[in-house]
C-alpha cells in the first residue's frame, strides 16, 4: 500500500482542510536515517498524534514542522514539507516567520528565568507587537486555562511555579504569538496524573482555534485526545488515520500489536 | 474576551528585515572580536620573535649575566627554575594531592570540610605578591632561611597549593562512583580503595593540574623578588640553600635596564621562557583532551 | 577445607592494617591542615604588621590621606594615590577586557561550530599561561610607542600601557569562564526562544545572557581581582609614581607596584617601611578577597539553578 492511498481517503472522509502535507519526508542526522519516507496531512482545527516506541523518529518528525533541526548540525531534509501550500524546507523560508505561525511546547517546562508576565510578553515584544500587552498576557493565560492560579502573582519569577503551571504558562507563552498550529513534544512526560489531564482538558478545548500536532509515547492519552493519529516505527510511517480507527480497527498487523501494548 | 492578533502587528516586514540584520551584524562582531583577541597573541608571540631571535644561541643558553650584553647569558636563571621546578615536584605536588584525596575520600561532608573547601578556593584567589610578603616575612626573616631557594620553593608551594588541590579534587570527584563501591564491596579499606583505584582512575586530570601549576610558578615573577631572588647570580646553586635567580626575573631584570641590547636579552629569554611553558600547557591541554574522548 | 571468617576486629592482621589505615588517613588530614594554616599565617602576619603600623600612623590618615610619600622626608603616609593607581588600571583593563571577552565568550557558546570552538578554546587558554612580566616587556617595547605616535605627550611610564595590557591579560579568563557560565544555559532555553519567533540575537542577547548572568558577573569580578593583584605588568608599564593624575598618559603607582618598589630596596626588618608593605598589602588582600567572596557566591547561586 503506497502512502498516497493511506492519506488521501481520510481528507476526503473528513472533509477538512490541510494546513501541513508532508510528502514523502525523509530526515537522516550525520548520514543516519532518522525519518524516512514519512506523508501525512494535518488538518485544521484537529489534534493529530504521533505515537510510536521511543527512538523511533516521531521527534525528529515534529521538529521538522517549524525548522527546529536547523540548529542542530549535520541535519538533512528530502522530500516536501508544505505549510498553507508554500513548501517550508527551502532556502528561501524565514525560519523565524514560520516558527511564529507555528508554536512548539516541549518536553519539559522551559520557562525563562523571568517573570510569569515577561514570560508571555517576550515573543510578542520581540516581533513588534503594538497591542496593549496587558490584555495580551491575560488572554493568553486565560487560554491555557492558568490566569486565575497566577492573576495575583504575574510578577513572581516563573521558576516558583509548579512542573505543571510551568507547562501550561510555556503553552500561554506559544499561544501569545497566536500561531496557526501548535506542536507538542510530549508535554506531559515530566508531569504528574493530575497535571497532565489539566494539559490534556486543555488540548481538548484549544483545537477549536488551532490545529494541533502532538507527540506521545502515552497511548492512552493519544486515544483521549486526538482526531488522527500516526503510528511510527524505527523512522517509517506504518499507519496514519482518524484515532478512533487506529485503536478499534487497525489496517496494519505492527499497529494492533503496538496499541493492544504487546510491544513497544 | 477574543483579540484579534495579527493586525497588531505593523511593519512587519521591515521589523523582521532589520532584526535578522542585527543578528548577523552581531554574530560577525563576535567572531571578529574573538578573532581580535587571537591576533593580538599572533602581535604578541611576533614582535617577541623578532627582538629576540638573533640572541638566541648556545652561548646565550650556556652564559652567566653579565654587564656586556654580547657576554650574558641565561645559564644560572635556567638552572634556578629547574631547582625550583624540583623542590616544587617533591614540595607542593604530595601536599596537594594529599590535601584534594583527603577532602574527597576521607572527610566528612559537614561544617568543617565546607569552610576547608571556602579557605581553599579563597587562597587561590590571593594575588601573588601577598604570597611574596608571607614568605619574606616566615620563611626568609622568621625560619631565617635567608634569600635561598628553599625559600623560594617554600613560598611558590603555598602558592600553588590551592591550584593543585582544586584540580585534584575535579579529577577524583569525576571517578564514577561505581569504582567505589566495587572496591569496597570487595573488601577493601578506604585508603586501599583510593591508593589502588581512585588515584590512578583521576591520574590524568591530576597530571593536567599538577602541570598547570608548575607551568604558573615557572612563570611567576613577583613573589621571588619579593623574597629577594637575585637579580644578578653569575654563579650555579650546589644546594637548596644557595641564592638563585629564576628566568622570569632574568626577564624582569634586562627589561627594566634602559639599553635596548638588553630588552632583546630579555626578549630572547622570554621565547625560552615561552617554549617551556607552552609545551608544558599544550601537553596539560592535550592529556585533558585525551582524557576527555576516553570517558565519551 | 574449613572456610570461617571471623567479623571480629581484634583479630592480629585486622588490627595492623587498621593501625597504618589511620596513621596514612591522619597524614592526609595533617596536610590539609597546611592551607588553614597558611590562611591563619596570612592574616596574622599582615594583621600584626599592620598594627605595629597603625600606632604609628593613625588608620584615618593612611585610609583617607591623599599624599603617598613614605621614603622622603617629610613622608606622608595617605594610601589614596596608590588604591586611586589601581582602580585607573582596573577600569581601563575592565574597560578592554569586558566586552571583548564577553563577545568571545558568545561567539564561543552562540556561534562557533564545534571545530572552531576547539581550535579557539585551547588558544585562549594558552593566552592565560603567559607570565605577566611578558606582558610588562609587551607594554613597554610595543604598546607604549605606539601609544606615542598618538598621544605624542605622553610619558614612557603611564597608566594607559600598562592598563591595555592588563586588560588584554585578564581577557581570556573572562572569556573561558563566561563561556562555561553560557555554555551551561539548558538548550531548552535556547529553543524555547528560537520556537517563538526570536532571532539568534534575541535569544542571546536577552535569554541566554540574562539567564548566565550571575556566572558572568562571576567571571568579571574574578577578573577584575585579578586585575587588582598584579603585579609586574604594571610595575614595568605604569611606573612608581603615585599620584591621582586623572588622565591615563601620566605615571601612577599601583598598590602592588609599591609592595615591588619597596622590595628592590633592602628594607631593614621592623622599620617603617617595612611595616608599610604590611599595611598596603592587607589593603589589596582585604579587597581581593571581598571580590573572591562575591564572586564565589555569585558562581554558587549560578550552579544552584542549573545543576539538576
């Protein structure tokens, strides 16, 4: 089956638009495959999860989708990545446009050592933002469902917060910029239970206004969450469909071993 | 409450034009200015070369000082920093290494270890010359070891103590711990642990320590003067209580004489003087490179 | 074969290696003890020298007189000259060294490639090993003549020479240790910030730095201690001048350049001069030490952040 068939039924099912279309994307670091021959859509307005044993590039792949492996040296990129139907792997591409539309939160809560409010306020100052900032830093809060825990405190340097509050103000942070999709590095993997069905309640509510891309090795919570979900394994794409189909009634024999937990 | 973003920002075009501008314009200054720092050793090492060179023979190696600049020589100040290299290698090394195997190995985490630890990184921080004040004052008056190259050692030893004993303490605090608990669970003491073990896991980071050291005190200038080292010996120390001059007050010495013959002395004895020191570093820089890749 | 073991520990073979366990254990704790000692030799030494100095002069004058005039009659004993000779040195180093080395530093952390780095590094280093009485033959036969062919007034000893070369001394140690401080900052960070649309000068200039500051603070106040405490550069480059010449072309006299000045000379043990000495290195010990101590802290609360 070419990856062609496994993609194009689904957009057609859904009917919905695709913000990001991968062709056949292959990354590999110093010469090593990482991701190869990965196509897939993501669509507007859903959660997409990419799941997978760890090690198997869905990392790699995410990164791929706002230029974050330029920093890291002796990367190459084949096949398309395209973004609102502009390729976004060319020269040409102003990595640091394309990360304002397309926000990232990762794996641990990286705030900076600044206060909660400068910690919203700095993406938009730097980019030239206007607007007043004040209304900016609590729309933005109120979204990652954390102004009323820090309304009283903005303040407060951004380290004193819990693993989790971190999490959801480095969410506020991303969605300050007001990016067209967000992507998500496994952003409850440093979090307790409790922390992280707030995260994923969160998720669940913020897709109405973004498209969301989310990387887990929580099956569970790929389940929760998502309206597609792509399995991968040691750096090739096996399955990519709506989430319901892929946990009920999976095409592929590696994929119903993986999510009924017999490996991986 | 729902704002509509893009439209705050305006110009936006230009804004991203200048910004990425101003970060190749800063990161082109950083590199020219890194580079700066480098040519300015490159102007260091030439203008040195060029005055020096043509005094630079045998006769210059094999000569005692003299007042008639084609006589001199750096023959007693070399053999005074190998007297001193000596003394130091048999005085500062064991003391410093003992200091940096106890505090890691034996002491106990507490008060007394942390203010130890404080003292010692303090020391370090001890400009020379306060050393040179100690030493006139305890070793030169009060022991009444007069101006001699015990005293001289005496004096670099507390100098270069901190330095030793910090390095040590870097390179026995990154044996794994596993070494540790093999050797006792094997039944050995703490101190057949660490004699048999410990130290020769860390051997190399001591060394590259131990050498750095040695290489400062080959270098330093001011706490000899202090204690009085000669400026003028036209004879070689048979004994740890002889006078001595060292090269770096050799250097000091025709430096500060206004005729031009003698700056190419000191000129000619500053690339010995270079020679030694940097082969000394490069080979710390490069046993800590090795040592590096090995534990990669 | 009857294996036993006994746990005892008066057992004959126990007790001996016990004995010589403790007897070596003891050694390396009587060595350690070597550097308290040499701290309590340090103070008491400049303490008791420095009092026999002070019934003689009374503090106020020495610490507030602006007249350094110990070997010629009439002497006068007011220290501000030589701390005023100092501070000229240190703030022309700073001046240099600061910006130079931090801009080393980031171009080390921010922007070299791995290569370059460790082609670059190892130099810098290297550059800290020089004696510095090397860079008093720098000052005097490079830097200050062609110093004269722009300020054709100024003097063969004078405070610009020597600082230039003090700061292009304590550059590398502001630039390996500021690296380090930099190169600590998580690259979480660094992405966190490249992921919002920032470009590499945003992040280094207000993540990255921001974020190192404690430990770059660190390296500068352990530089400018530095600074403060050498010695030959400035002697040979600066001269044996006190004075509280406000321009950077006249000969001045440091602290340390005294302490030399004052050694050349055979000073009889016990007279004033002697004591002098004393005085003026407690001064340049008193306020190297508070810079170590800040620094140190600095260093520490910088570690207690990012050490995980």
């Amino acid at each position: 089956m070419t990856s062609e068939s496994k993609t194009t039924p689904i957009a057609n099912y859904h009917g919905s638009e695709s913000v990001l279309e991968l062709r056949d994307v292959s990354i590999c670091y110093s010469g090593n495959p990482a991701v190869q021959n990965v196509s897939l859509n993501i669509f507007k307005y859903n959660v997409t999860s990419i799941i997978g044993p760890s090690g198997c590039g869905k990392s790699t792949l995410l990164r791929s989708l706002n230029r974050m492996n330029d920093f890291i040296a002796d990367v190459t990129i084949e096949g398309s990545i395209k973004f609102d139907g502009v390729e976004l792997t060319g020269k040409e591409i102003d990595p640091v446009l394309l990360r304002r539309r397309v926000g990232m939160v990762f794996q641990k809560p990286n705030p900076f050592p600044k206060s909660i409010y400068k910690n919203i306020a700095w993406g938009p100052g730097i980019n030239g933002y206007e607007g007043s900032m004040d209304d900016l830093v609590e729309h933005s809060l109120v979204q990652a469902a954390l102004w009323d825990e820090v309304k009283d405190r903005l303040q407060d340097s951004a380290l004193s917060l819990s693993g989790g509050q971190q999490q959801r103000l480095c969410i506020a942070r991303a969605l300050a910029m007001a990016p067209d999709v967000l992507l998500m590095d496994e952003p409850c993997s440093a979090l307790d239970p409790i922390s992280t069905s707030r995260i994923e309640d969160l998720i669940f509510a913020l897709k109405s206004k973004y498209t969301i891309v989310i990387v887990t090795h929580n099956m569970q919570q790929a389940a929760r969450i998502s309206d597609y979900t792509a399995f991968m394994e040691s750096g090739k794409l096996v399955e990519f469909d709506i989430t319901n189909q892929i946990f009920t009634n999976p095409t592929e024999k590696r994929t119903e071993e993986y999510v009924t937990g017999r490996f991986g | 409450m729902s704002i509509s973003i893009k439209s705050y920002y305006p110009n936006e075009e230009l804004a991203l034009r200048i910004r990425h501008r101003k970060a190749v314009y800063f990161s082109r200054f950083c590199a020219l200015v890194t580079w700066l720092g480098v040519a300015l050793l490159a102007v260091l090492f030439y203008q040195i070369a060029v005055d020096g060179y043509m005094w630079l023979d045998f006769q210059f190696l094999s000569s005692f000082p003299s007042r008639f600049p084609y006589k001199a020589g750096i023959k007693s100040a070399l053999v005074g920093t190998l007297w001193l290299i000596t003394m130091l290698t048999f005085i500062a090394i064991p003391l410093g290494v003992s200091t940096a195997l106890y505090l890691e190995e034996f002491s106990k985490d507490g008060r007394i270890h942390r203010l130890i630890s404080l003292n010692i990184s303090n020391l370090a921080g001890v400009p020379s010359i306060v050393y040179g004040i100690i030493g006139l004052a305890v070793f030169v008056r009060g022991l009444e070891l007069e101006r001699s190259l015990v005293s001289g050692a005496l004096t670099m030893s507390l100098l270069i103590l901190p330095v030793i004993i910090i390095a040590s303490r870097e390179a026995i605090k990154s044996v794994p711990d596993g070494i540790r608990n093999a050797a006792y669970a094997l039944g050995a003491t703490p101190w057949q642990t660490a004699w048999s073990h410990i130290l020769p896991a860390s051997f190399p980071g001591i060394l590259t320590g131990v050498i750095l050291s040695l290489s400062r005190a080959i270098g330093e200038t001011a706490p000899l003067i202090m204690i009085g080292a000669l400026t003028y010996v036209a004879f070689l120390p048979e004994g740890p209580m002889d006078s001595f001059t060292t090269l770096p007050i050799q250097i000091y010495n025709w430096i500060s004489r206004p005729q031009e013959e003698f700056h190419q002395l000191a000129a000619a004895a500053i690339i010995v003087l270079l020679t030694v020191l940097l082969t000394m570093n490069a080979g710390a820089i490069y046993i800590r490179h090795k040592t590096e890749q090995r534990l990669k | 074969m009857k294996i036993a073991m006994t746990l005892n520990k008066s057992n004959g073979k126990n007790t001996r290696s016990t004995w010589l366990e403790k007897l070596i254990v003891g050694t390396l704790a009587g060595c350690t003890l070597i550097s308290v000692i040499t701290t309590v030799v340090i103070i008491l030494m400049l303490g008791k020298e420095s009092a026999v100095f002070f019934t003689q002069i009374p503090f106020l004058d020495f610490i507030l007189g602006t007249r350094w005039v110990p070997l010629l009659e009439p002497t006068s004993y007011g220290v501000l000259p030589l701390v005023w000779g100092t501070l000229l040195i240190t703030f022309g180093a700073s001046l240099i060294a600061i910006p130079i080395g931090l801009c080393s530093a980031i171009y080390l952390s921010e922007y070299a490639s791995s290569r370059m780095r460790s082609i670059v590094k190892p130099i810098l280093e290297l550059l800290a090993g020089i004696p510095t009485v090397v860079y008093g033959y720098f000052a005097l036969t490079f830097v200050t003549p062609l110093l004269k062919t722009i300020f054709p007034s100024i003097q063969v000893f004078n405070a610009l020479s020597g600082a230039i070369v003090v700061g292009i001394m304590i550059l590398p140690m502001i630039a390996t240790l500021s690296d380090n401080a930099l190169s600590a900052v998580p690259r979480s960070l660094r992405e966190g910030a490249y992921a919002l649309g920032a470009t590499s000068f945003e992040v280094t200039t207000k993540v990255v730095v921001p974020a190192a500051l404690s430990g770059v603070m660190s390296s500068f106040l352990l530089a400018i201690s530095r600074a403060i405490g050498e010695t030959m550069a400035v002697t040979l480059a600066a001269g044996a001048t006190p004075n509280m010449s406000l321009t950077f072309l006249e000969s001045i006299q440091t602290m340390t350049a005294f302490i030399v000045q004052i050694s050349l000379g055979d000073t009889p043990a016990g007279g004033i001069a002697y004591q002098t000495l004393f005085a003026v290195a407690s001064l340049l010990f008193l306020i190297t030490l508070v810079l170590n101590i800040i620094s140190q802290w600095l260093m520490n609360r910088y570690r207690e952040v990012y050490d995980e």
